[in-house]
C-alpha cells in the first residue's frame, strides 16, 4: 500500500469541494492525528467541525454586512440606567430571537430625539446577527424611497419579497416619513405583507396618536397600526436626550435629571380609540 498522497491534487479536490478550513487546516490536523494515534474517525470528525464552524463564522460575518446597523452602538455601550422603564433582562430575552421572530411579532420603541432609540435597536439588531439571524437596518425615509423606485417600475411586489429573508426589518424613525400619499402606500403594503410572518422593529418619536400624519388616509393608518401592535411589545422611552443630560451632568459636575414618566409593556389587539389624535 502507498502511503504517499499527492498533496497537490488533495488541494484541488478541496478547493472543488470547497472546503477553505480543511484546506487551511489538514497538515497540522494529519500531523498530530499521527502523533497522538487519533482514530481515523476522530481525524474526519475534527475537520468537518472546523469547516462547519468556519462557515457559521463567514455567514455571520456577511450577514453583518449586510445589516447595515449603526457603527459602535451595541448593547455593552449603551447605559440601561439612563431608561429605567428598560428591563435589561426583557432586551436580552429579546435578543435572544426565538420566541417573538418566529411569529412575525414587532418591537416598537417610541420617545422624545436623542433618547436611544436608534442605539438600541441596532444593538438589538446587532445581537440578533451574532445569533444567527437576518436583519436589516433602515432608515425608514431611505427605504420608503427605494421602494418607491420599485413601484414605478413596476417591482414593487418583488422589492418587498426581497425584505423577507431578513428576519426582523429596523424602520428607524417612521414619522420622518414625508406626508405624500404614495410613499405612505408603499409602507403600508411593507407592513401588511410582513404582518405575522416577519418581524418589525419601528423606532418613533410620536406614538400612535400622531400616526395620522404619517399615513393620510385614516383607514390606512388604523389597518397599519393594528397590524403592528397586534403581536407587539412597546418601549416607551420618554426620557430627556443622552447626549443633552450627559452635557449638563459634565457642566454641574453631577448627575443629570432623571427621567420623569414611562412604561414597558406588552399590548394586545388595538381599538379605534387608539388611533385618535390629540385634539
Ligand atoms: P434617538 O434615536 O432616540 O433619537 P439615539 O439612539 O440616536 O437617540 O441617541 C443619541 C445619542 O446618544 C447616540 O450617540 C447614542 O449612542 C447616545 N445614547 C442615547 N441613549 C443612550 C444610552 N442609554 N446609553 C448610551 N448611549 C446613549
Ligand atoms: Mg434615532
């Protein structure tokens, strides 16, 4: 029996197979097998673990590309204490995925500019990767207006399939949206189609009552919200801005103000009174 392999050839085979970490990694595996006296199988064993963990490494890494979240804000640099309504152990169960994207459930934060809304859900978004999911990040002005494009180019339909590889899709900032009737109708053709099969997270500054003012049409604003909420959990973060209490923490040199009124909570099925604005 010849024990002599063409090292060469095995190379190709492995780049055919496309098998990059056993490509990498077979001489120093081979070596200690025949030091240590490893089983065969033991050797196989090894290097199909190394491939596969190798290849979950890649996937997480391109799917972080593709998120498209927010640089440098994750969850270990955002200050929980600054929102007290926050559970930080409600977030982690959160991040976690399972449970609430499964089902196409929604996450919607609301308050005031500079609150942390933005940082919070691509740390959220961001931890979801890590996990294994699809998600993408999106300024919900940028992404109305790429669906837009689609429309008038008669791909809407497609453009919104598209979306649903990503496991939760972030709006950030939804009442940035212009009033015009068009967009908004695309946004809700986004919405009813994700309805409980695709997750959401909405990032706002006005919670439902001013929703009028993002989709015109009063029926159109009621059908959205009540698919939104419908599988939801809520963030109310009305807190005074991070950066605004930061600033006079510095200038008095002591803490800031605390935040004043909030809640978390979890909603069921929305009534009509929940859509009426303020008069
Ligand atoms: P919003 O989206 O609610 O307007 P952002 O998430 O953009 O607010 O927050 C404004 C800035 O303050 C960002 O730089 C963000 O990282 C920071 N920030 C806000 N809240 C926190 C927090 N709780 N911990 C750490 N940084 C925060
Ligand atoms: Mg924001």
């Amino acid at each position: 029996m010849n024990d002599i392999i063409d090292t060469g050839r095995l190379m190709l085979l492995l780049n055919e197979l496309r098998l990059p970490a056993i490509k990498h990694l077979w001489p120093q595996f081979t070596e200690r097998s025949d030091k240590e006296g490893w089983t065969a199988a033991r050797l196989l064993m090894s290097l199909a673990e190394h491939e596969v963990a190798e290849r979950d490494r890649r996937r997480i890494e391109r799917h972080l590309g593709e998120a498209k979240l927010l640089a440098e804000k994750t969850l270990d640099n955002f200050d929980f204490a600054a929102v007290p309504m926050i559970s930080k152990a409600q977030v982690s169960a959160l991040c976690a995925g399972d449970g609430w994207l499964e089902k196409g459930a929604n996450l919607l934060l609301f308050g005031p500019p500079g609150g942390g809304k933005s940082h919070l859900a691509s740390a959220i978004g961001l931890s979801l990767v890590e996990k294994g999911w699809r998600v993408l990040f999106a300024r919900t002005s940028d992404l109305v207006q790429r669906l837009q494009i689609a429309r008038r180019e008669f791909g809407l339909e497609a453009a919104i399939q598209r979306l649903d590889r990503y496991h939760l899709l972030i709006l950030d900032d939804l009442v940035y949206v212009t009033k015009d009737q068009a967009e908004t109708s695309v946004l809700f053709e986004l919405i009813s189609t994700r309805y409980e099969r695709r997750s959401v997270l909405i990032t706002a500054n006005q919670p439902f009552g001013e929703w009028g003012k993002v989709f015109q049409d009063p029926a159109m604003t009621l059908a959205a919200v009540d698919r939104l909420v419908h599988h939801a959990t809520i963030f109310e973060m009305n807190v005074e801005s991070y950066r605004r209490r930061a600033a006079m923490a510095r200038k008095k040199q002591g803490p800031g103000r605390t935040a004043q009124y909030a809640t978390t909570k979890n909603v069921g099925p929305l009534t009509s009174s929940d859509n009426q604005t303020e008069s």
